[in-house]
C-alpha cells in the first residue's frame, strides 16, 4: 500500500484548518477567542499596527466564531478587518492588497451547516506551514500568553470593509488577458447558497456571458444542502435544460470548482486537470512542462501526460501540499481531483472563480466544448470508498485490515495500486483503488472497506 507521509498528529489543526460542529470543542467561542490572542501574537512580527482580515461563508454559527476572534485579536492590540461573507481565496487575495499581517477564514468549506471551520493565511497570501500551526495550536493550550493584556489606546479596534467584494471581483477578472470576455457563452453557476453567492454571479456577468444562478440564496443553514459541488446533480439538470455550454458548482467556501459539460456530465476532476495543462502548454505558460497532483490523481492522467509531453509530480493529499511543492520548485500549475486548482500566476491558493474562468477561456479559444477537451485523457476505473470511523487507530495495526490489504496487493500484480487513509477533515478512512479492470476495482474497495468497519467503523 501506497501511503502519503502525514504531518505529525495535532490536537486542533487538520490538514485544512481547524474543522468540527460549531459549539463543540474545538469550534467553540471560548477556542476561537483563544485562537484569536494566539494568532495575533504570532503575527505581530514587525513594528508598528497589526492587523488581521476575518471572512466567512453563510453558516450561522459564522457570526458567533467571527465575534469570539475579533475579541481575541483585539484584546492583544492588533486591529481586525471585517469583510464578511467572501470566498476563502478572497481572504488570501485581501491580506495582501490591505498589507495586513494574516487573514482568518471561517467556513467549514464542502461540510453541512452544523459544522463549522477556521483556517489561517499569512501576509502574504499563503496557507500556514505546519510549524507555525503547531506555534499557535501550542499557544491555544497553554497559558503562556494569558498574562499578556495591552490597554487603553494599545487595545485593537474592528473595521468593515465595505469595498472587499469589488476588489476582490476585479483581481479575478484580473486573470484573464485584457479584452478577453465572454460574450455569447451561456453557462449555469451554483453558488451552493455558499461564500460566492455575491461575487461569483456578478463575476461571471461583467465578462459577458448569460449565466443562470442556482443556490444564491443562503439563510444560514442550507449551505450545501442537495446544491454545489458535493451534489451537482441540480446544476446537471439545469444545464440540460437550459441548453448551456457549461455548469460550474461551486463548494462552500468557493476555494474549488466541480464542472457539468455541454451534455450534463460531471466532468472528471483528473481530466479536467489533464485538459488544462495540455492548454497552459501549448500557450507555453506551463512552467516547466509540469504538473502537480496528489497520491489520488489517476494513473491514466500520468500516462496521457507523459504522452504529450508533461511531466506528473505527487505530493501528499491535500491542496496545501500541492502548493508547497509548486513554490518549492518553480511549478505553477496543480489541483486534486476533487476541483481544488491552483493557478499559481493569478493567486497563491485554489480559487474556484479563477479556474471557472480559466475553463472557460479554454473553451472559447479551442472553439471545443468541454466534454470534447475532457475526452483526451481517458482514466484507470478507480473506486473511492469513504468508512465513518470511531477512532483512528493506526491502520499498520489491524491485523485483519493488513491481511486483506496484502492479498489484494498481490492480486494486482503490480497494474493498479491501492491507497488508504484517514481524511483530514472528517470522521473517515477512504479506500481508493484503480487498476484496469473496473470489476476488481469495486470488488477489492468494498472488501476492504467491509474490513476496516468491521475493526473501527461507526456501529
């Protein structure tokens, strides 16, 4: 088995944040505030005022986690920037252009409305390292900072920004060339009643094209709910019946994007990847002929890759790994299957309304529709199966887990690979496997999966 080198075990920080139902440790307002003194502390790195963007998606616990961290932040004299509900890449976006010291996103991106998440950007626009995670996760748990309490006029104070969607709305469009536009396209956008809700339709608007929303009306507890990305098959409908060229659902946090074709098809993330690298090198703005992707990405993908020319690199899994990879050698272009793209030229995260574009770009100057330029990277039958967990215990130590999981191995004879491991958001274990034959694929997954519940599963 295949298994990505995992950061150490934290109590707080997952792989994208902290996450979990919002009222209950660890998405409480007494962490949040302890969060916030945390995070301030470490952020005050230079002299003068500091000051730290807070956003968030629609959920209604949104308001109650964004309060407890503007005290938080506050009470340790940095000041707090509020925008209010905008896509977490928007948050990246603005702790650059407002020259703040961080930005706080509050979303528990793709989950129901229950949960609830926080997650950190520095200065300049980029997902936290592990190290300094653990800094302020270290800082949260102890008390070494209590004594720390600034007064009179040294204590932060909390804006609005009233210009945050226009800025951010510009940058986007900012991405493509100058005088390029969408005139004529039709297209169909689900907002998921999520953080783009605003933004993604007026963005999409301004550049021209005929755009039908769905899922632009949150009221705090529908995010997500049978809409977006998690649950395209309303856009799918809709796409159809509109006669559109293509249906983009967004996620919660509108950090991704899932796409429907011309013909009401979920395009696969990995060919929809494959697609777009094939164009960024034939514009030759695929730096270094390459991509990066994750352990997930498709076997098929790497072989149709190679056969034109560009070179696969795999990380970890996890859009944070993929970027650390790309600005540790000079990539600038990589995604996971699951619609999470990082056009590293235009921002320093995946931004669902950037890649929106970019395919849509694509599609205008190939004069292709996207099930076409998706058809060019057929893919390995490959099964992901998600196990609900009670625990996390440690899969090396099933015995009956590695017995079954060794045969299979075998079984494939070295055509095909097996990866398993726990999510970093969620209670689960998922069991991919891929291989040629689709028959084996479904039957090796669900055996496994019948395993692993049997040891650790939910009763």
């Amino acid at each position: 088995m295949k298994r990505a080198k995992s950061p150490a075990v934290r109590k707080l920080f997952g792989t994208d944040g902290i996450r979990g139902v919002a009222n209950i440790e660890p998405i409480t307002s007494e962490v949040a505030l302890r969060l916030g003194r945390a995070a301030a502390h470490v952020f005050k790195t230079r002299p003068g005022r500091h000051r730290i963007v807070i956003g968030k998606d629609t959920r209604l616990s949104g308001y109650m986690i964004e309060s407890a961290l503007t005290s938080g932040i506050c009470s340790m004299g940095v000041d707090v920037l509020l925008v209010g509900p905008l896509p977490t890449p928007a948050i990246s976006f603005l702790a650059r252009s407002l020259r703040a010291d961080a930005g706080v996103m509050i979303s528990a991106s793709h989950n129901a409305y229950e949960d609830n998440g926080i997650k950190f950007f520095s200065r300049d626009g980029l997902k936290l390292p592990d190290e300094q995670e653990r800094q302020i996760e270290e800082l949260v748990l102890s008390k070494r900072i209590d004594a720390l309490r600034p007064t009179a006029s040294e204590i932060g104070k909390a804006f609005r920004i009233d210009d945050a969607e226009g800025r951010y709305i510009e940058f986007v469009k900012q991405s493509l060339h100058k005088g390029f536009d969408l005139e004529g396209m039709a297209i169909v956008v689900d907002c998921a009643h999520g953080a783009a809700y605003k933004v993604a339709p007026d963005i999409y608007r301004e550049l021209g094209a005929r755009v039908t929303v769905l899922g632009d009306k949150p009221d705090g507890t529908n995010i997500n709910r049978d809409c977006g990305a998690v649950h395209p098959q309303m856009l799918q409908e809709a796409v159809k019946a509109q006669g559109a060229a293509l249906g983009v659902a967004h996620d919660g946090d509108a950090d991704r994007a899932v796409f429907v074709s011309e013909d009401g098809r979920v395009v696969d993330g990995d060919q929809l990847l494959g697609a777009l690298a094939l164009y960024l090198k034939d514009r030759d703005m695929l730096a270094r002929k390459t991509m990066v992707t994750t352990m997930m990405g498709n076997m098929g993908l790497e072989h149709s890759l190679a056969k034109a020319g560009i070179k696969l690199v795999r990380t970890a899994v996890g859009d944070r790994y993929i970027l650390e990879r790309m600005l540790q050698e000079d990539y600038n272009f990589g995604g996971e299957q699951s619609g999470h793209i990082i056009f590293l030229d235009h921002n320093t995260t995946g931004d669902g309304l950037i890649s929106a574009l970019q395919v849509m770009a694509m599609m205008k100057r190939a004069g292709k529709p996207l099930s076409e330029l998706a058809s060019g990277f057929p893919l390995y039958p490959q099964v992901l199966v998600n196990v609900r967990v009670r625990e996390r215990k440690e899969l090396t130590e099933i015995a009956s887990f590695q017995k079954a999981l060794r045969t299979h191995q075998a079984g494939l004879n070295g055509v095909g690979r097996i990866l398993v491991r726990y999510s970093g958001t969620e209670p689960l274990v998922r069991v991919m496997v891929e291989a040629e034959d689709a028959q084996s694929v479904e039957k090796i997954a669900h055996q496994l999966a019948d395993v692993l519940h049997s040891e650790i599963g939910e009763a």
